[in-house]
C-alpha cells in the first residue's frame, strides 16, 4: 500500500478538509480524493461521511487512523535515525565543561578529535561542576566534562566515565623547610597553615572529607576563591595548599612550586565525560563521548593513572 495514500487520509482526517489537506501536501484536490477513493476500495468501505462541506471520519475511519497515527510515526522515527546517521561526520556539539578540564585536557582532546571529524562544530560553555549536573538535568547541553572527587556516581539520572585520574599532591614554596622532600606523612600535615578554596568547591568538599576521615586537626590559614591566588601565596611561602598535577605542572617545571606525595593515601580528583541518560545524543556529539572515553585517545595526557 502507497504511505502517500496513508498521509493524505492521515491529513484529511486532522484537517476535515479535502482542499486544506491537498495544499498542505502540495497536491492538487483531484489528486487527494483519487488517493481517499483507492484507501476506500482496498479497504472496501468508506472512510469519510461527506455532509454539505463538512467531512468527518466513519467508524471504519476512525479505527484506520489509529493504526495510520503509528505508521507515520515509525516512518518519521526511522527517517530521524538514518539521517543523523548520515551527519555523523557533521552537526554541533553543546559542550560544558568546568575550567581544569577545560584548560588543561579539552584543546588537546579537540586537536586529536578534529583529525578525524574536521566538520564538527563545538559550542563550549565553562562552568563549574555543580552547574554542569543541573544544566545536563535540564537537557542544555550535549556533553559535560567535569572533576569529581568519587570514581562512581550516585547521580541516577546521568552517565558518568572516568577520563582522567588527577593525582593530587601538597604544594609548598621552594623556600619552604618540607621543600627538601619529595613525599609527606598525614600527621605531618597537622598544624601546618593551609590555604584551601571555597567550601562549596569539589576541591574543598574532598579536603575535608580526607582530613575528617583521618581525625586530623588541620589550620585554615586563607580560604580564597582563585586558584592563581592559591598558586602566588603558596610560591611566597604564605602556606602550603592542595593541588592536582595538572593545576600546577607548569609551576613545578619553572621551579616556583615543590610538590610532596602525599604517603600513607594516594588522592586523586576524577575528571568525567557525563550525559544524561534520558537525551539521545547525536551521531557527533555520540562520536565525541566515544572519542573522549577511549583510553587511546587520552593516554597522552599527563601521569594518566586510569585503568
């Protein structure tokens, strides 16, 4: 049976009008009656009472659309599917991604990626962690790309991969008395003056947490909501802090920051590629997610300890 034939009855029947149905379809009225009388000799009953102008559905012909309703959705559905298959290669991706990952992970993601998807566009939004689940709750954004301080998640309603594992360690001035080793002890960390982030940072929420789980007093001496700050103060011996590997590279090569692993227990912050479970991504924005979770793609990333 021709699907055209199925539309047309399908639009008649929305539009109760022969001459609306056959401009919507871009037919003339002649074509769409022709269409009407040959459903009605398949079916071998009439599908419209014709009263003066008015045209409503028979019995048989409310029972039809039920089924017509379903076909036209399943060929829309399966038009949907082949064309984003066909724009695999091409489309836009609606990207948030919180400043560490973004700065220090993202560009050289990106440099990889567009080698082999030159055609696909990104529109990248820096927030922090916290936003980005309730923006990707909301359905804004395709993708996330944020650092957490658990592996798993407990957030039901989006998919979560661990990228990247970033080792944290214990930041001090060169000219700092602990600069002459390359390792800590927690007890040592008792008493020393720390600068630290906000509380309501994933940074902070972890640093509490370790300090609390191993029933350590701990000395706040600057709670400051800039990361350079952070650096600066730590470089003047003004205390020491906690940072990742990836945050303060670049100090450590130049020398203006020691680092110390931390003994008794390795920390490390997770940067994750996130989506919510419930949005169908594209065929891009699918390509990326796989690009991005695939360990060959990020192996090249700095001291890299995913498994």
């Amino acid at each position: 049976m021709d699907l055209f034939k199925l539309k047309s009855f399908y639009t008649v029947a929305e539009l109760g009008s022969f001459s609306k149905a056959a401009k919507k379809l871009y037919l003339t009225q002649p074509a769409v009656s022709t269409q009407i009388k040959d459903l009605e000799y398949v079916y071998k009953t009439k599908l419209f009472d014709r009263v003066g102008r008015k045209i409503n559905l028979t019995h048989a012909g409310e029972t039809l659309m039920g089924f017509v309703e379903k076909i036209l959705e399943t060929y829309e559905e399966s038009h949907f599917a082949i064309n984003l298959l066909k724009d695999a290669r091409e489309g836009s991706i609606k990207l948030s991604v919180s400043v560490l990952p973004g700065t220090r992970l993202l560009p050289k993601l990106l440099s990889s990626f567009r080698e082999s998807y030159p055609d696909i566009t990104f529109s990248i939004d820096i927030l922090k962690s916290a936003a980005i689940v309730e923006a990707l709750k909301q359905n804004k954004y395709d993708l996330g790309l944020l650092v957490s301080s658990d592996e798993h998640t407990q957030r039901l309603e989006l998919v979560e991969q661990v990228i990247y594992r970033d080792h944290i360690v214990v930041g001090v001035s060169p000219n700092h008395i602990l600069a002459q080793k390359n390792s800590i002890s927690i007890r040592e960390l008792s008493g020393l003056p720390i600068i630290v982030s906000l509380k309501n940072t994933v940074s902070r929420q972890a640093l509490d947490r370790f300090f609390n789980h191993h029933s350590i007093p701990f000395t706040i001496a600057y709670e400051i909501d800039s990361k350079s700050m952070m650096k600066t103060m730590v470089e003047k011996n003004l205390g020491i802090s906690f940072f990742s590997t990836l945050e303060i590279q670049a100090e450590i090569d130049l020398g203006w920051i020691h680092s110390l692993e931390i003994e008794e227990v390795p920390l490390f912050r997770n940067i994750k590629a996130v989506y919510h479970r419930d949005h169908e991504l594209s065929p891009s924005a699918k390509a990326f997610y796989q690009f991005m979770i695939n360990p060959e793609n990020n192996a090249h990333f700095p001291e890299n300890k995913q498994k």
